[in-house]
C-alpha cells in the first residue's frame, strides 16, 4: 500500500487511507468511523467490471445484512466531501463522486460476500485481506529535531536499505535456482508437444478464471501486457504459440513450473500444487497408469 500525499489529519470520521493495489488495478483506501470501506466504484476498479454489472453481482448477495454496508447521505456525506476536497493534492483521483447525492460504503464482511460471488473471487478476497484490510497503518513518520537524531535515522534508514535488498537479491536468486532446476527436469509423464489451454488450466487450479489468470501471468512479468499476452522471451520455452491468434498454451511439461510460482505467490498450497499436476498428469499423459486412473 502507498500512502497517499494528505494534508488534512481527520478524526475517526473520515479519512482516506492511501492507494491500494490489486492485480494492476488501484483504487483509494477509505476508513469510516473507524472501519476500513469500499465503494461501488472501488469494486469496479478491483473486478474490471461495468457498473451494472456489479450492482447485479451485490443484488445476489442475498445474505447481506446491516453492519455489511454503511449508506451515507445529507450532512455526514457533505462532511465526507468537504474532506476529501481539502484533503487531496492536485490531480489526484477523486475517490469518491462529488455530484452523488448519497454514497453505499461496503464492509469488510459485506466484501467478503460479494467477491465471492465474482469470477476468480476467492483470489480477489486474499489480494483484498492481505493488501488493504489486514495492511495496518503506518505510525507518523516523526522529522529528526536534532543533528544526532538524523544521523541515527540515517543509519537506520541504511541499514534497512540494505536488509532489503539483501532479502531482493535471495528472492532473486531462489526464482534463478528454481527456473534452472525446471531447466535439468525431465519429466517422465509429457513429451515437449502436449499442450493446455490457459484456461483449462485456470479451471484445474480452481483459483481464478481465464481472464483473471492471464492477469496473473501479465503481474508476474512471465507475459507481456501487449502484444497479445506473449510470454517474455525467457519463459517461451514454458509454452506453445497455436493458432491464428498467436494464442499461448502452456506446455504439460511446465504445469509444474507454473504450479510453483502460484505456491510461492500464495496462491495455492503445497498440497494443491501436487493434487492439480495429478490431475493434469492423468488426463494429458500418455502414461499408462495415470491414463487407468482416469478411466
């Protein structure tokens, strides 16, 4: 989460919290009397979904009580406004519709039932937890009053820098050792020929969509965010081009590869992982013993 660039200290009203980031698409954070909030339009950026659209997908939520949504109108709303237009830079997004004569504020809870009711909703709901509602706030940064005290913080500061880029470079060398281990993997079941779709596989997995998947390869700089979704050149290898789309299949031989960077993005436990390269196995796999399992 990136903190905004506010001017306005606000009570336990109101206060917009920072930029939150899911899957590419950002939208501003928002805490109302002490609870973390999103709006309708908040939804749209995150689902990439028409207004209409979502207003069906939460008349569906036919579980959603009070306490899952807050409606705010007449004085409270003008105060909300008045806020947000003190308190934003120039050219910053305006997080909420100045014009609306009232506003729906959706809980955490509330949330926690609408995404569940979108495509690839389960995935959405743990980018939300683990990047906005579970994300605790940063304490203020306090300015040093004296030389000593900025020559502390400046070693602090350092060595923090230092610690992270120590923690980047292992990262950086642990995806490294991984893509060769793939590299020196002969994998007994596939030969270099066999191919699946992009959603097939999305739909083995069982995390998210096709479109959302594709989403997912784009975020994780294995395909290009033009270009037709082709994958980098360092991950061609992982996959087929058919068609006359130019459309990518992932090799069977790679289901593995791809698995384990799901894993280490959290996306799937160790155990899925395993239990979604069987079922791959025993449908694309000329092996016989996975091909009677199947049968």
């Amino acid at each position: 989460m990136n903190a905004l660039n506010l001017v306005v200290n606000n009570d336990s009203f109101f206060k917009l919290t920072g930029e939150v980031t899911i899957a590419g698409s950002t939208f501003i954070g928002k805490e109302f009397k002490g609870q973390k909030v999103m709006t309708v339009e908040d939804l749209m950026t995150v689902t990439q979904m028409e207004k209409d659209a979502i207003k069906s997908v939460i008349k569906r939520c036919d579980t959603l009580s009070t306490g899952d949504y807050i409606k705010v109108d007449g004085d409270e709303l003008r105060k909300i406004k008045e806020i947000i237009k003190l308190g934003l830079v120039p050219n910053c997004t305006q997080p909420i519709n100045q014009f609306a004569p009232k506003i729906v504020f959706f809980t955490r809870n509330g949330l926690g039932q609408i995404t569940q009711k979108v495509d690839g909703g389960r995935f959405l709901w743990e980018a939300l937890k683990r990047e906005y509602f579970d994300v605790e706030e940063q304490p203020v940064f306090n300015v040093p009053q004296t030389f000593g005290e900025a020559l502390i913080l400046a070693g602090q500061l350092e060595e923090q820098r230092a610690q992270l880029a120590l923690e980047n470079h292992q990262k950086e060398q642990l995806l490294i050792q991984q893509e060769a281990e793939h590299e020196t993997f002969v994998d007994m079941f596939f030969d270099e020929s066999k191919a699946i779709s992009i959603g097939i596989f999305a739909k083995i997995t069982g995390v998210f969509g096709k479109n959302q998947m594709f989403d997912y390869l784009r975020n994780s700089s294995v395909m290009m965010q033009s270009n037709g979704n082709e994958p980098y050149q360092q991950y061609m290898k992982h996959f087929i081009i058919r068609g006359a789309y130019n459309t990518p299949l992932l090799k069977c031989s790679s289901a593995k590869w791809l698995l384990g960077r799901m894993v280490r993005d959290n996306l799937i436990s160790a155990s899925k992982k395993e239990w979604c390269y069987e079922e791959i196995k025993a449908k694309y796999s000329n092996d016989l013993d996975a091909a009677l399992s199947a049968a």
